[in-house]
C-alpha cells in the first residue's frame, strides 16, 4: 500500500489507537499552529513505528494547546526490513543527508562505525535520530529504523551475526559486476557498510575480505562519494535482491 | 584505469599538450594560492573534458600569479557516456546535489526539462555547470557531461531521437522489478527522466507511457525524493545495463 501524501504526516511517541487524545508537544505545537498553520478539525496522518499509520483530527482545546485525536488506521505497521545500513561518519551536513537516504531507502537498522580513517565525529545520537524522523515523516515510512551506538570496526566484527551477510563497497574491485555478485547470497539478513570519504585502511580491508559473512561489491569505474556510494548501493541491493518486487 | 585521488585535480578549459604554459585565472590563483597554498613545483592533475588527464607542475612566475605546465598525460580522454540525464529542475540545494551526483554516476549529457508541476526555477546554466566542473574535479571525471538548455517536456518529446531510449521512474507503477525491466531495452543509447517531487501530472504521464522509445521504471514500495530516485535509477542503470562491468 502507498502513503497518502497529501496530507501532514507527524511521528509521535505515545500509543496510537481510536479515541486516544494526544497533546502536540511545543517543537509540534510550533510546527502545526506556526509554520503549517492547520486549521481546527483539520486532517494529519500520525506515526509512531509501531501501530501503523492513523488518519488524526485535529483541535486547539486553547489557542496554546494542539490535541491530536487518531480516527482510523491508513495502514498496518510494517515490519522493519531485515536490511542494517552500518557507516563511518562523515562530515555533518553529508552524514544528515546520508542518513535521510538510508531511511527513505529502506533499512531497519542505522549503526556508525568508526573507521582507521575518519572524516567526521561520531554524531550525536539525538541528531541522528532527528534525521530519521524527519525523512519517515517525509517519505511515508512507517518502519522507523532502530539507531545503534557507534562502534568500532574490529569489535563489530568479532560480535557478527553469521547469518547476516554483510557487503561492502570495495573500490579496489572493479572488474565484476555488482548483480552477479548479490545474486550468489543466500541469507536473508543483510547489512550493508559504507567505508569513510578516505577509504577503508588496507589493514580494515584485508579483515573484510577474510572473514567468511562478508561479500563485496563494486561499484563501477568511478570514484564515489561516500554518501552516492550508500544510495547506489542500497538501490543494487533493494532491486536486485531486497524488497523492490 | 582509476583516477589518482591523492593529487589536486584541476579543471582548465585551455588545450592541454605538453610543455604548455597555462595561466590560472583568478579563482584557480585563490584556490591554488590561498586555499591549499600549493608550493612552486608541486605536482596537481589537470583535465579539459577533451584531452583526458595531464600531471602538470605549478609554478610562481611572480608573488601574484601562477603557472601550470602539462607533463605527461596520466589518462587517456574516455569517450562520453551514452547515458543522458533530464531532470525537472529543485530548489536549489536539492539540484546542485543532484547535478553532482549525475556527474560520479556517470551522465554524458544533462538537460533540464520543465514538467506541468515544478518546484523550483530553471537553475541558472553558469551555477549547473559549476557543480558538474566541481564534481568532475572531485570524483575523477575526465568526461565531463554537456549541458543543455531547459527545454518543455513536450517539446522534448516531439523531437526525440527514437534511437535514444527514455527511462522514467513511475511511482504508479510498483508491481514490476526495475531489473526486468531494464533487462528488455535494446538500444544502447539511454536517457533517464526524474520527475519533479511533486510528480508528473496525469496528462504527463499518459503522454510518456504512450511513446514507444519509453520504459517505466518502479522504484520500490517506498516514496523516494527526486534527488534519492536519481542515483537510485542511475545506479541499478549502471549496474544492470550501463557500465559498472
């Protein structure tokens, strides 16, 4: 089923079910009254990553308070894809677009990796986090993904779920196609990993290549940027062997 | 062959041959100068999108200016992408990040096209080709895309080269995979369409799944922002029928 998307979509963190009456709190009371300037009675689709999509009303009870009251569910909640999209942080403005992406893209799970190389700080968590409602809002994804802790590559590795096939990007890997690679996986849990803007170290990835849950792949003859190398990579991945039926 | 990515790399619109003396213009002279305070005799890349990859050696003549000299060519100049990419002009930030994106996915030719719902001007062709050059230096792009004027979509459709098969992503159409549909095209020249975020109007629509040089593409059960449905239908492009071998 698609998303309506006409109407305001808005993440909240209380339950949704008919009848219940949820309070705007201030960032949404400024949103709502201010910037989108909705009416009384006007109609919003609520989310909360676990009840679906619901069809909401709203009403100001006092010119300083905005009551969301859920009407009907639009759609079911989803289950999160068994996709993890795992990075090395990257400069702020490129990390926040990378990490819209990941969401509109479709991954259940978001966990920063730290890098030999690295080009930016891990990122706060409540930015991140930020990032990911603002694109599910957007885009109409009801499964919300989980936000890990960052972590370092070695220690990642060591606590791997075999069964979770992990593929990365592996620019010194040119010559095969990245299809035919993602067609020999068998798992159906994936995570994919994106190195930093410098590059995996050689010593991280003659780890990689050793380890037996690990595929890379290529992705053609030119230098990508990190944060084209997520999006292009999950597209190859959704198409070829994820939920692009 | 892969692009040295440790060198500055450089674009000049002067012909590029050995022992040239090529003068930075004053933007080149800040950058060179003031921003990454390159020292007499340092080695940096310099391309022309025509006379492929040259090592040049800079030099200080005076206090004031800067002289570039072509060494050896580095890389041969490859040919132009048979891949060409419309798009239905952003605001602003959305298309520069476009636009580049475009250029390390591989496009040999970038027009704007103007849809019934569109979201922001026709960009000013001066800042399009400032960030194809940008990108083109960043990521190792000796082929440099063409850019055109805008042009109306129907207009565009009328004088079609028939031999050039048109790609568009359609969000109606979400039952079929982009692999198989990809898989059918036969003609070796491409172009792909991106909509603007408000989507093609109806009329549009009707009118691109009438033409015969066109193939609709889902994109997967989610809602993508144009920006993200760029590379996404680039990158399973390259992968399945362009030229990520």
């Amino acid at each position: 089923m698609r998303a309506n998307y006409r109407l305001q979509r808005l993440f909240v963190d209380v339950d949704l079910a008919a009848g219940a009456s949820i309070e705007a709190d201030k960032n949404q009371f400024h949103y709502l009254a201010h910037v989108i300037r909705a009416d009384e009675g006007s109609e919003l689709l609520l989310f909360n990553g676990r009840d679906g999509e619901w069809l909401a009303r709203l009403s100001y009870p006092t010119r300083k308070k905005i009551t969301l009251e859920p009407v009907e569910q639009t759609r079911p909640q989803p289950p999160l894809p068994y996709l993890s999209y795992l990075f090395a942080p990257l400069k702020t403005g490129r990390m926040d677009y990378m990490v819209q992406k990941a969401v509109e893209m479709g991954v259940g799970r978001i966990q920063p990796v730290l890098t030999q190389h690295v080009q930016g700080k891990p990122a706060k968590s409540d930015r991140l986090r930020a990032n990911i409602i603002e694109a599910a809002e957007q885009c109409g994804v009801l499964a919300v993904p989980d936000l890990d802790e960052p972590v370092k590559l070695p220690e990642l590795m060591e606590n791997w779920d075999a069964d979770r096939r992990l593929i990365f990007c592996d620019e010194a890997d040119e010559h095969q196609n990245p299809v035919t690679a993602l067609g020999e996986i068998k798992e159906k849990k994936l995570a994919l990993l994106i190195g930093p803007e410098g590059g995996f170290s050689d010593e991280e990835r003659a780890l990689l290549h050793e380890l037996p849950f690990v595929t890379a792949i290529p992705l053609g003859p030119r230098i990508l940027r990190a944060d084209t190398a997520a999006v292009a990579a999950l597209a190859v991945i959704q198409a070829t062997i994820g939920d692009w039926k």
